[in-house]
C-alpha cells in the first residue's frame, strides 16, 4: 500500500483508520472521503473530498485523479440502524460496495471492505463458530454482508481483483461515538460508568458475543492488506476475534476501577434478536494460519486503556464547553 482511498473515513472504524494510516504510509497518501466534511482530525489532517459512494462516477474519478493503488471501503449502514431502513440500507451497502469494486478493478488497485459476525445467522454454530460454515442471516445487515463477501471472491476469481477482508466482531473505541451496531452496548457501558456509576443495558444478562478493541481491529487491517497473497486460501472474510463476553462480565471489568458501578436491563427486543442470531464465539484460526492473526487486548486490558482514555476525552469535552 503506498496511495489509499478510504471512503466512510468519518465513521467508527474510519476516523482512526485513517489516522494511523497516515501515521504509517504518510499523510499525503491517505485521501479520507464521506459523505459530509466536519472539523474533525480526518478532515484537516491530511487529504479530504466528500464522497457519496453511490456515485459511482465520483468515487472512480477520485480514485483516478489521486492515484490510488489501494481502496479501503469502510461506508456503510450499521446492523440496527439497516433494520429500520432495509431499502435504503441495501441501496447504500451494496450499491456502494459495487461502485468500489468496479474502481478497484478498472484502476487496478487492491481493495478492503469489512464484513462481520453479522454475517452468521440462527442456524450458524453458535460456539467456535467455523471459518467456513452455514450463513443465513435474518438482518439486512447480514443479507448485505454475506453478499459482500461473495461479491469480493467473485472480483477476484472473475476479474482478479486482490479483494482481501475479514469479519469484525463488535468493536470498542473510545474515539468515535457508537453508531447505531447491536453491540455499542459495550462502548455505551464505559461512557455511563464515568459519567453516572450506572448503566442500564438494553442487551439481556448472558448475551455473549465477539468483541475486540480498535487498536487491534486497525491492526489486523494493516497486517491483512500487507500480508502475501500467495498465503491467503480464504482471501476475503477471515473470522477474527479478541475477546468474548456478556453484559455481566464486562461490568465485573469495569468494578475493578469503579467499584461502586452498576447495571441494569431494559431489553431492547429488536436489537437483542439481532444479538442471539449471532454466535457466542468464533474461530479466527484460518486468519492466525494465514497471516498471523493475533489480538493484544483481552478484556481487562482493554477496560483499564479505555476508561483512562474516555476519561481524558471526556474532561477535555468538559474545558471546551
């Protein structure tokens, strides 16, 4: 990777995808685009252009006009958020994704875009959740992921795209907002635990899902874009995961800074279907085997680094009002 587009860059992944891209490959080679521009790090660090990626035109062009040799596709409607919205969540992942690959392959560039967990669906093992396995979603969200992925291996095997991707499990960051995922409970709980010593979940008590912390997520792009193609049997859509918890779990992390933290449940019934139709935990072997997968952050770890860094965050915020 050396020129790289990234479209979504003001999202959750993206806003510090970005930023360590730039920190890596310099700052002048990361063109950042998304659909708005707002006064953000992403924006005034470095190249910016706003970008539907429905416009298909427009992405190529800006592809073209930058020189990019790599495209990391990031823009996208998120699981809960795509249920409320399947028609235009569908018109926007895929069309999107589309537009992407079609870049890729008439510029020649190698290409990203991330799947997920929510790629799995009810009938899905739902332990040690195999690399290849049974994926029949009951979101949108998942319909599109498991379209995208087979979209990437069709870009690849038809056209040869060098299309590469993994399924991220919920991820935790203290930088960006949550942004409408089934799992933002888990960066909800943090900023609830600072600010109020309470925290009432909307994900029922033994709901275990994939998590992982952004540093290591903004790695295992990295390394995966960086890794030998001759390695990669599976190419697009490597299982990768940290870490796998429940509500009670990350709250018993969390005691152990704040002691006197609490918690609580107000189901929410459309996000916690989404939640048991996604496994309890999956297997990143193929990803550890096939370019050297591996996560720094387990669950403690990850608490004590966030809750020191959201507090800094959130006293800064404090000044600036």
């Amino acid at each position: 990777m050396k020129k790289i587009l990234v479209t979504g860059s003001l999202g959750q992944i993206g806003s510090e995808l970005v930023m360590k891209l730039r920190d890596v490959y310099g700052a002048s080679n990361v063109i950042a685009t998304d659909i708005r521009e707002t006064d953000s790090e992403v924006v005034t660090s470095g190249p910016f252009e706003t970008l539907d990626v429905t416009d298909g035109q427009k992405l190529h062009d800006i592809a073209k006009r930058n020189e990019v040799d790599t495209i990391i596709h990031l823009a996208a409607l998120l699981s809960a958020t795509a249920e409320k919205n399947p028609l235009f969540a569908w018109n926007l992942n895929m069309g999107g994704l589309v537009n992407a690959l079609e870049a890729a392959r008439e510029l020649n560039c190698k290409f990203f875009t991330p799947s997920s967990i929510g790629a799995f669906g009810p009938s899905t093992p739902k332990d040690n959740t195999p690399q290849d396995t049974i994926q029949r979603p009951t979101t949108m969200y998942g319909v599109n992921k498991v379209a995208g992925e087979l979209l990437c291996d069709y870009y690849h095997q038809k056209f040869g795209v060098d299309t590469r991707g993994v399924r991220f499990p919920g991820l935790i960051s203290y930088v960006a907002p949550p942004g409408g995922g089934t799992t933002d409970y888990a960066v909800e709980i943090y900023y609830e635990a600072i600010k109020k010593g309470t925290y009432t979940s909307y994900i029922a008590e033994g709901t275990y899902m994939d998590m992982m912390y952004m540093p290591d997520a903004l790695q295992a792009i990295i390394s995966l874009m960086e890794a030998d193609p001759s390695k990669l049997v599976h190419r697009n859509a490597f299982n990768i995961t940290a870490m796998s918890f429940e509500p009670e779990q990350i709250a018993a992390s969390i005691r152990k800074h704040i002691p006197n933290f609490t918690m609580d449940y107000a189901v929410d019934p459309a996000r916690q279907t989404i939640a048991d139709s996604w496994p309890n935990s999956i297997d990143a072997t193929a990803a550890m085997k096939e370019w050297g997968f591996k996560a720094e952050y387990d669950l403690d770890k990850m608490t004590t680094d966030m809750l020191a860094k959201l507090k800094k965050k959130l006293a800064a915020e404090l000044v600036m009002n």
